[in-house]
C-alpha cells in the first residue's frame, strides 16, 4: 500500500527525531566496531548481547567459521542461526569456540538449499542465558549473480542489501558503488554479484565517489571520511570528524568533490575542508559561518573554484559560497536564501544553478554570483527542494519539484519542470507524489530518468512524455546512474534494493551534456572538466 504525502513526513520527522536521539547519546571510541543493537535476555550481572559477526554473510553450500561479537558469552556458550529463537534446519552448527567474553568463533555448514536472506545470530550460555543479534548474518545465493533471464525483461537484476539505498550509485571499473542505510558500501558487479562491503560508522546517505585512476573510492559514513581500495574494499585510510567519546560525536558530513588534486567536502559545523587523498591529511579548511552547516557537497568549476551552499538556524539565512582551491579566499557569497542539499551545477561557460526553499531555480553568474534570472518551480508552501538539477545536451535545465505541476489538480503530486538556458520553462510532466534527493540523469538519446516517492523509477522523454515506469517497494529516493557500455540504468530503493533496469536505448550511457547526472560523470567526481 502506497503512503500519503503525510505519512511520508511523519516518518521522515520521526526517523529524523530517532537519528538525532542516537547520535547524541552515543559515542564511538577510536578503532571499536561500530556497535548494532541485539536484543538481551537473561538476568544476572552479565546479560548475553550479540552486536557484530565477521564475516557478516556467507554462501550456499559452504562451511566456514564465523565470529560472532557480543558480551557476556562464557565457555560452552552455543551460537546458532535462524529466526526469532528458531535454529534453522538449513544452518547447521558444528562447534562453538569460546574465545574471550566478547567473542565466540562458530564453525557452521550452510546447505546448499539454504534460503536466501538474513539469519538472527543467537547465543546461548550453560546458565541458560541468551542473547540474539537481530538479522546480523545474510546467506547469499551460490555462484548466483541475479542476470534475468528473459533479455526482454525490464529487471536486468536487483541487489538487496538490509535496508534502504538512497545514496548515488558512482560508476567504475565495471563496478557499481554505492552505500545503504544499512551501514554498509557496497561494490557490485555488473551481473549483480558482490565483489565487497564494507561496515562504517552509520548510514550511507551520501554518494561516493572514484579516483581519476579507479584505485579509490571514498566513502562518507556519519563522521567518517574513508579512503577505500576500489578493487578489494579494504581500507586505505580514514578521518574521523568530531570527539569521540561524550554526547557530543562530532559533526554530521556532506557530500564529496575531488578537484584540484584534492578531495573536498563540508561539514555540519560549519567547516569546508580540502584533503589530501593520499594519505587523509587535512590540507586547507575554511568556515562558511559561525552557526551555520556547510550544507550541500562541494562543487568544483573549470576554473577551480569551489562553490557550495550552507543553512542556518533560521528561515531564511543560508548562502551559495565561493572559495579559491585553497580557500584561503571567500569571492563572493549569494543570500539570504533558504538553501538544500542540493548542490549547485555549472554549466562549463559561466552559469551555476541551484534551487532555493523559496520555491525558485536560481541561475547565478559562476564568477560574480550575480543572479541572471530567477524562475519559480515549486509551490512555496511546501518548500521541499532537495533534488540538484541535470542539463540536457542542448542546455534543456531538468529539475524536479515536491509539489504538483502549475495547474495540477492532485496536491500530493510532484513535477519534473524542464527550462531552457534564459529561465523559460518548455514543459512539465507530472511525478507521483514528488521526487525527494533525487536528481535526474540523462541519457545519451536525451531521456531523463529520475525516482518519484510513489516507488516508481520514471523515463521521461526530452519533449516530455513519460516512456516507462516502473515500480520498487518503497520510495525511490537515489539519483541514478547510467551504464556507459550496455543500456542498463542503476538507482537505489528504500525497499533495500539497488535495481539494473533495462532501458532499451538505442545508445547506452549518458548524454554529451556539461551537467548529466548529479555530481555530473560516472565517478561522481562533482567537478565540471576531464
């Protein structure tokens, strides 16, 4: 059943209101595990918890030891799989090894009709004690990569992680990458098939993105910057934002832009910092306003000039910003506005765009910041503009809005609005219940392909007219990304799933745009030029 408008807020308030409750009354010490809430049962001075397992998923048909973290386990303590206190049949536990009070290792055999999905791990101690660590073991299919089938299906293949996939897919190597609210970043194939994932410090919401030689990939987590191996996942290195113990865990972190030889990104405290990718060093700094977040990941421009939007306590009292590589300079600085996370996009020739809470897409002079022109693409009352635009080949502005198209006579419907360079709009086309963070990308015959929070994905054509949709279980919140050899388009669903759609294009990959997709190339690199 398909949520309301209303219910869609009301959930995002509360899980916004949960978030904010965890991060400030945890705190990570440096080099822990990140710690998964189990369920604890017993009683005594040392209840039995389960937290982590390493590894965390395994294959049909093989046996293997598998860590299991927790506390309160002691010797002849018995770990086992299934569900809600139930062994499964189809996991069988050899042994269970006693290590520390923090740590048993289970030699298990998992058959090879074992089904697909995610196991509680639980423990149990000779007291009778028991502890249970919610779906924290996943059985994937062997030698199975998802490819369909039938090559006239529109699911080429689906990756199902354990919980919702907002984040932009970056493309390298023939290899997706890609985070999940799971906890996780993944590495997929483009058959389906895992090549790594790798655990960070909460939700990957933000989009990652690959060095110039596809060696890299770096990851933004809550607090943490990661530099990881693209080809293996392993880690190269990290950078911590923030303390590490107290209530106080440090500033949330935006998105990223690599430019200039540097890797850029903001901070929820205010901060724009420039690293070294080779090592995580912190090279330049710069502060875009005492009680201000610096809001939207970094954009850099052909010059190398950095620009990037912030947001203060207050409506409205957010500002577009400018800074030199070294951000030893402020240039210039456009506001009051009401700003998003949508990161503003350059055009190569001298215009960026970004919309506003004001209900506007605001074309600004990339070297002065002086408006050129101003165009009203949303209704003010519900102010909802998350969504970074995309250019079509011949400079076609495509933006989605929250609200209904003028006119529309369903409120609770969202607008994808297409403008030409001079702020004239040519057409609208109508997104089931409004589009939220995601961006559009366009392909290379000009269709333009975006998510709408009716669980659709939609491909719009360059005159407007909706091609195809099709529907996922939850909303669809993942600016996508096209596959530059085979025409396949790649996006998230908060139902879990990352999803290779066929498009049936006639040319693969996307368009010879200045801006095609959010954070504008495959790489997801957020600068405009080679």
């Amino acid at each position: 059943m398909r949520r309301s408008r209303q219910s869609y807020l009301v959930t995002v308030v509360v899980l916004a209101a949960a978030a904010f409750a965890w991060t400030m009354g945890c705190g990570d010490p440096a080099g822990t595990r990140p710690e998964i809430t189990g369920v604890n049962l017993g009683k005594g001075d040392k209840d039995v918890t389960v937290t982590a397992t390493d590894p965390s998923e395994a294959e049909q048909g093989t046996t293997l030891d598998v860590e299991v973290y927790g506390s309160g386990f002691v010797d002849g303590s018995v770990v086992e799989f299934g569900h809600e206190w139930v062994p499964h049949p189809k996991i069988k536990t050899n042994s269970t090894r006693y290590a520390n009070p923090r740590k048993l290792i289970a030699n298990i055999t998992i058959e090879s009709d074992a089904p697909v999905e995610w196991y509680d791990v639980m423990v149990s101690t000779p007291r009778g004690k028991k502890g249970m660590g919610t779906e924290m073991f996943q059985v994937r299919a062997r030698n199975q990569c998802g490819v369909s089938s039938d090559p006239s299906s529109r699911v080429a293949w689906t990756f199902k992680t354990q919980d919702g996939v907002f984040s932009a897919p970056a493309f390298a190597n023939g290899t997706i990458y890609f985070g999940s609210a799971d906890e996780f970043f993944y590495a997929v194939t483009t058959e389906g098939c895992l090549k790594w994932k790798f655990r960070t410090d909460g939700r990957v919401h933000k989009p990652a993105a690959v060095s110039a030689d596809g060696s890299a990939v770096f990851v933004i987590g809550l607090r943490t910057l990661y530099a990881l191996d693209a080809a293996a996942g392993d880690l190269i290195w990290d950078l911590y934002f923030g303390r590490r113990k107290g209530k106080n865990r440090g500033p949330i972190l935006y998105g990223v832009a690599l430019g200039n030889g540097l890797l850029y990104l903001g901070t929820g405290d205010g901060d724009v910092h420039a690293v070294d990718p080779n090592d995580g060093s912190v090279v330049y700094s710069a502060s875009v306003g005492s009680g201000h977040n610096a809001y939207s990941a970094p954009t850099i421009g052909p010059d190398g000039t950095v620009y990037m939007t912030s947001a203060g306590p207050n409506y409205p009292d957010g500002f577009i910003h400018a800074f030199t590589p070294d951000l030893s300079n402020e240039r210039w600085r456009v506001g009051p506005l009401h700003f998003t996370e949508a990161a503003p996009i350059h055009d190569g020739v001298g215009t960026l765009y970004v919309p506003s809470r004001e209900a506007y897409l605001h074309a600004l002079d990339a070297t002065t910041g002086v408006e050129q022109w101003r165009v009203e693409i949303d209704d003010p009352d519900e102010t909802q503009l998350n969504a970074a635009p995309a250019l079509g080949p011949d400079g076609t502005i495509y933006v989605p809005s929250y609200a209904a198209c003028p006119g529309g006579s369903d409120p609770s419907q969202g607008c994808l609005y297409a403008a030409d360079p001079n702020g004239n709009v040519k057409w609208t086309v109508t997104i089931g219940e409004g589009v939220w963070n995601a961006s559009p990308a366009v392909g290379a015959d000009g269709t333009i392909y975006l998510g709408g929070l009716d669980y659709n994905v939609y491909a719009v054509s360059s005159t407007g007219q909706v091609l195809w949709t099709y529907l996922t279980g939850w909303w669809v919140a993942s600016p996508p990304t096209l596959d530059p050899t085979v025409p396949v388009v790649y996006i998230g669903s908060d139902d879990g799933n990352l999803y290779a759609l066929r498009t049936f294009a006639t040319t693969p990959g996307l368009a010879a745009s200045p801006w095609p997709k959010y954070r504008h190339d495959l790489r997801n690199t957020g600068r405009h030029g080679p």
